[in-house]
C-alpha cells in the first residue's frame, strides 16, 4: 500500500449485500446478521499500525494486545454512534463521524470487505477513494452465472454447465444427474457455503427440491458436473490500475458437501504454472474491465489434470486474513512455511481471549522467536464459542502436533 495514503478499513457484511439466493439455508436470520457484523474485526489483520479501522465495538484487549505486539493490527479504532444496521449503513448516518474522516488526510484510500453502493457513498462524502470496483461491476463478478461467459470469451477451459431458474433448475439438475450421476447446483448469489449443492445421491437430491421450493421464481443457477477432484487452490489478487499483485496462493481445505474449512500451504496441484496464467488472464480481462481491489479465484484440479476456474470472489477471501498475516510475520520466508488458515473452530463454551490461550496452552500458541505455533484470529466469536487460527510450523508433521491441541 501506499506509504502516502490514509488507509480506512471498512469491512461490513450484511446479507442485503451478500443478495443471498438461499437465504432460507440461514437458520437463525438475526444470529447471521450478529456474526456478519462481528466479522468486520478480521480487518484488523489487514491494516498497520498507522491505519484506520472502524468496527461495531472495541475488539477484546488482551486479542488487540497480541496482535500489536506482532506488529499487526491498529489501535486507530473508530465505533459509529449507531447502532442496529449493517455497519457501513451506521457509519453512513454518523454525521460525526463522516466529518472526522473527512479531516483524515487528502489521500484517503477506503478498504472495504466488498464495495456496494454504500461504500461508494461514504467515500463520497469523505472525499476519498475506494480500493474496489464499481459495486455494478462487483457485482457482475461476483455472479455465478458470469463465470461460463468470462472463461468463454478467454478460451479458458470450463466446466459441463448448464444456466437455470428456480422453475427449470430441478429438470437440469435430473437430465445432469442422469449424465454425470454427481452434480454441483451452485446459487448465482453464494456465500460460505450457502446456496451450494453437492448432489451426490437421493438424500442429497430431495434436501435440494425442498431448498428449491422455498426461493423465489426469479432466481438463477449454475448446475455443473461434479468431477473428481485432487485439490483446490484459491489464488488471491490485489488489482491497481496500472498493475495486478500476486497475494498468494494456497489449497482451499474442502469436504464432500464442498463446504469450505479453511486454507493450507504448501500446494499439492501438480500445475502451478498453469493456474498462474490462467488466472492471470482473468485479471487483465477484469483490470481492462474497471475492475479494482482483492480478487480470489478458485480452481479445481481433477484426477485427469484438467484445471478449471471455477469461482470468482470479487471481495476479501476468507484466505486473505491469513495470508496477509503469514506475509507480515515472514517478509523473507513465508514461502518456505507450512500452515493451515481454519475457519470456526469450535470450543462449545463461551470465552474470552485469555480464556482461549489457556485453553489451547500458552506453549502452544504462535511465537515470533521460534516462529512457530496457533495463530488465534476473530475472536469476537468467543461470544458464541468459535474462533479462527493460523497454524503455523516448518512440516507437516510440526502443524498437526498443533492441530492436536485445538481438537482436544
């Protein structure tokens, strides 16, 4: 970034946003909405000490305290007067505020989690820029059903697909099942696993019609055969408009259901060099575009070495807290690392940050000497018994010695 700009990160989620096609897969609307709002905290592994962060609340201390003594993270907090709305509709009703960050600086550069209309007003108001695209443009990208088209006019390779609608989608899924006997129905609007299908069998089918019958007409879906797959590697961009940075790369940790765990490092796709210059192409098209900011796409490597991209996040990835951390506490040698980024772990108890280290056992926990050890991340959902940690080590053997400490 910019020695020069004034950086404020600014990462509100809410399900208006996300336009959700499933959103009866959210079992508890106002629980979702509560744990959209804390994930904004997860910046704080983005932004340096010189930046701005605004959140909801005050992060816990002793976690602030922690990541401070990395070297990673802001005391720079800023809490919006209001309260009870996705945070950037709070800080777009905060008079108060909206003027303070206006006397930021001149070359103020917003960091939003995804940029929407929202976004684009507050940087308005404040006189400054955004580090995303036009939300029309964010949200074509963001589009499942734009992905055929975007491969298609590289003359990248894609995936058996067919596009659908609520009212054709069932008879698309039964003519592919037919075919390919597994499938994957994806949501044209999808988010951490919702409104994604693996239809592997009649259990698994049925589950899906019934999903079906709750959505309305309107919407659309991406039906594709389900191949068999070695690994899946998430590859993560930072788009300027005059350069495309390569932020990383690492495995998405997926199970059969396709629902995303978390990250690991080192790879084990055999075509590295291809899914560099695939994805690659895929920037310049987006970047010629007026496409701007984080960028993460998702490929597929099957057992016939066939490499597919097969999503496109034009947002922070789950991946990119982890990877910023990763680069912060190994400038030099973050590629000779072996780590695993895992989302929502579970303690099933309440905890603070204190609480947690004496969980997991102070030895255990991640050392800048010894560079080694569980990195703990978004800790604001304690309050429901979950966190996120970076496990990081030298083998593999060393990250599961780790990985045997949180499942105990």
């Amino acid at each position: 970034m910019n020695q020069t700009n004034i950086n404020i990160f600014l990462h509100s989620l809410a399900p208006s946003a996300l336009k959700l096609t499933a959103k009866n897969r959210v079992d508890d609307v106002a629980l979702f909405q509560l744990q959209l709002n804390q994930s904004a905290e997860r910046a704080l592994l983005l932004a340096e000490s010189k930046d701005y962060i605004i959140l909801n609340h005050y992060p816990d201390k002793d976690y602030l305290d922690y990541l401070t003594d990395m070297d990673i993270g802001t005391r720079k907090i800023l809490i919006p007067t209001n309260q009870g709305l996705s945070l950037s509709e709070n800080v777009l009703g905060d008079e108060q505020l909206l003027k303070l960050l206006k006397t930021l600086g001149t070359q103020i550069v917003l960091h939003p989690y995804i940029s929407t209309e929202t976004e684009e007003k507050i940087a308005k108001v404040i006189g400054a820029t955004v580090n995303g695209s036009p939300s029309d443009l964010t949200a074509k990208v963001n589009s499942k059903i734009y992905i055929p088209t975007l491969l298609q006019a590289l003359a990248l390779p894609i995936p058996e697909y067919e596009i659908a609608n609520t009212v054709t989608v069932i008879n698309t899924a039964k003519k592919f099942i037919n075919q390919y006997d597994k499938i994957i129905v994806i949501g044209n609007h999808s988010y951490g696993g919702l409104a994604i299908w693996a239809i592997t069998n009649e259990k698994t089918f049925n589950t899906f019609k019934f999903d079906i019958s709750q959505i309305p007409l309107d919407e659309q879906f991406l039906v594709e055969k389900m191949y068999d797959v070695v690994c899946s590697p998430n590859i993560q961009f930072q788009i300027y408009p005059d350069a495309i940075e390569t932020l990383g790369i690492t495995d998405q940790i997926l199970d059969d259901k396709l629902t995303y765990h978390g990250n690991q490092y080192p790879l084990s796709t055999k075509q590295l060099d291809k899914i560099r210059q695939d994805s690659f192409r895929i920037c310049e098209k987006l970047q010629l575009e007026g496409y701007r900011g984080l960028l993460g796409i998702d490929f597929i490597e099957t057992i016939e070495e066939k490499i597919f991209a097969v999503d496109i996040n034009g947002r922070a990835n789950s991946s990119t807290f982890g990877l910023k951390v990763i680069r912060k506490l190994f400038p030099d040698s973050y590629a000779k690392k072996h780590f695993k980024i895992l989302s929502h772990i579970s303690i099933d108890k309440k905890a603070n940050f204190v609480e947690l280290i004496d969980l997991l056992g102070k030895e255990n926990i991640f050392d800048k000497q010894t560079g080694r050890g569980i990195f703990p991340y978004n800790t604001g959902f304690l309050q429901w018994g979950k966190f996120s940690a970076i496990v990081i080590a030298n083998t593999w053997e060393e990250v599961n010695q780790f990985l045997a400490c949180i499942k105990q």
